[in-house]
C-alpha cells in the first residue's frame, strides 16, 4: 500500500490496522441504504442525544479572524451550512458579532433544536432544513447573496460524489468577494485509524455505527475540489489538536484540515 499527501507518518502498527480496514469493506447495497437514509441517520443521532452531543465551538473567532471583519454600515450576511443544533452559531450571537445568520441542516428534529434554544430569535436567525448536495438550497436562499459561507465538519458526512456540487453551489450563493470557511477531520486522523473491518465504504469513507458517515480529507484532495468549483484558495493547511476530556480520562491528538477561500471579484 502507498500512502501519500499526508501530514502523519503511519506505524507499522497503524499501516496494519488501515490495511486491515480493506478485510470487509460495506457492501454495495449496504453503502446504497446509507446513502438513502442519511437524514433518517442524522435525525436519529438527534433524536438521541439532542443537543448534548457536540460542545460549543469557542474556537471560532480566534481560529478564522474573518468572523471579526464586522461591517460598519450593513450587517453581514453568515450562512451556516448543516449547522446541527447550533453549536457554532451560538457561541458567536452571544459574542455580540454583528451577522444576520442563515442556517440549515439535513435533520429536522436538528432544525427545531435550534430554534428552541434560548438565543434563538427570528429576526436574527433564519434556520430551514435542507440537503445541501440538492438545489432547494436555492429556494431558501439568493444566490449570490452571501458574504461568509461556514461549512464545519459537514462535508465529511457527504458522500464525495457530492463533493463537487456541494462546493459549486456554496461558490454561487455567495457573493463575489465572499469566503468560505472549512473545518473537518484530515486524512489518518486517529478517528479514521480505529475503524475496524466492515466500517469501510470506499477510500478514507467509513460508516460510524449509528449509520452516520465520514470522510478523511487530504488537503491536496481539498485544494483540488476547491479550484474546481471556482475559488481562490487563502489557505488550506492541515491543523493539529488534541481532543481532551478530563472526566472520562481522554487526550489523543487530532489532525483536522481548516481552510479559507475566495469567490472572486468579477463573478
Ligand atoms: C458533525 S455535525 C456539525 C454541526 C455543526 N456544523 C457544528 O459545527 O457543530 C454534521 C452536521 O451535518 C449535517 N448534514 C449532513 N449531511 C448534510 C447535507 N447533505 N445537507 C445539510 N446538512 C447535512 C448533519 O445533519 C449534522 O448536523
């Protein structure tokens, strides 16, 4: 096996357990079903653990500075795509930061989350449930009406065919001059490394066992779809960190890619 474009040299031990992967891989049709039923997994996954899953993403501003670029005269416009049930949203209302946010996401019961939560108010947030991979997307929202797009550990749970819509059609909502902002887990991230034999839907895409999906992105893989669907790349770059919950006695390190890039002026 050739493992390339990576931001981590594999143990053997690792080399092993990612061949290993290769023993089982889903089954077509299984691999068709999940595809299928992608809302019914992401609204189950709700259904089950509400808003208590994910913790608030505090991180925001002090990682994507544009957050901070507040205009003077109008108020931004901020669409956040499979928002869940608000985790980075919240946190960013409650700094004050001047922004008329658009928000949706694949699961229903995710969507009445949100509007439930305490900071929720309608003149300020505008929250639907969408597939973001379709054109309904276009319904709910102008194109070319958008100056930040974030896209926070979504794309992971599309199935790559989609990729290439998915980022055209974040490349036309948003207004010439307008950036998107990406985080989501990088290739061999340890989560990618401890799927076991029957998890593995096709290269670096595995099925956790609730059904939902993610993909491991390599930063060259990225910068491709990114150029493909017409944007000016800021920067792309593998990021490290460490997941840490001191209760349950975890603390294993992290690779993550973060991207920022540019609808050009003049589109
Ligand atoms: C890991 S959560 C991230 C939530 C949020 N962005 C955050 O930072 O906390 C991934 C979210 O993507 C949503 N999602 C998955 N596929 C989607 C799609 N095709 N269109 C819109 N949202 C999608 C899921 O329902 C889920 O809420």
């Amino acid at each position: 096996m050739e493992f390339v474009d990576f931001d981590k040299t594999l143990t053997d031990e690792e080399c092993k357990r990612l061949s290993a992967q290769n023993d089982r891989i889903v089954s077509e049709h299984q691999a068709n079903m999940l595809e299928v039923k992608a809302k019914k997994h992401w609204d189950l996954f709700y259904k089950r653990n509400e808003s208590r899953f994910f913790k608030d993403r505090h991180w925001t501003t002090r990682e994507f500075q544009e957050l901070l670029n507040q205009s003077e005269t109008t108020k931004l416009i901020l669409f956040e795509v499979g928002c869940g049930v608000g985790n980075f949203i919240f946190p960013l209302i409650e700094e004050n930061l001047n922004f008329k946010v658009i928000a949706c996401d694949l699961s229903p019961r995710a969507v009445e989350i949100v509007k439930k939560h305490p900071n929720y108010s309608q003149e300020q947030i505008k929250v639907f449930q969408c597939d973001i991979t379709t054109d309904h997307v276009f319904e709910e929202v102008e194109a070319g009406s958008v100056d930040i797009i974030t896209l926070i550990f979504v794309l992971s749970a599309i199935h790559p065919d989609k990729f290439s819509t998915t980022l055209k059609h974040l490349f036309n909502l948003l207004k010439p001059g307008g950036i998107l902002l990406f985080r989501d887990y990088g290739l061999y991230d340890m989560a990618q490394l401890r799927f076991k034999p029957g998890n593995k839907i096709a290269e670096n895409f595995y099925m956790r066992q609730d059904g939902t999906r993610s993909y491991y992105f390599s930063i060259d893989e990225f910068s491709n779809l990114l150029e493909e669907a017409g944007f000016e790349i800021i920067v792309n770059t593998y990021v490290h960190r460490r997941t840490i919950n001191i209760k349950e006695n975890i603390d294993v390190p992290r690779i993550f890619i973060q991207s920022k890039a540019r609808k050009p002026l003049g589109w």
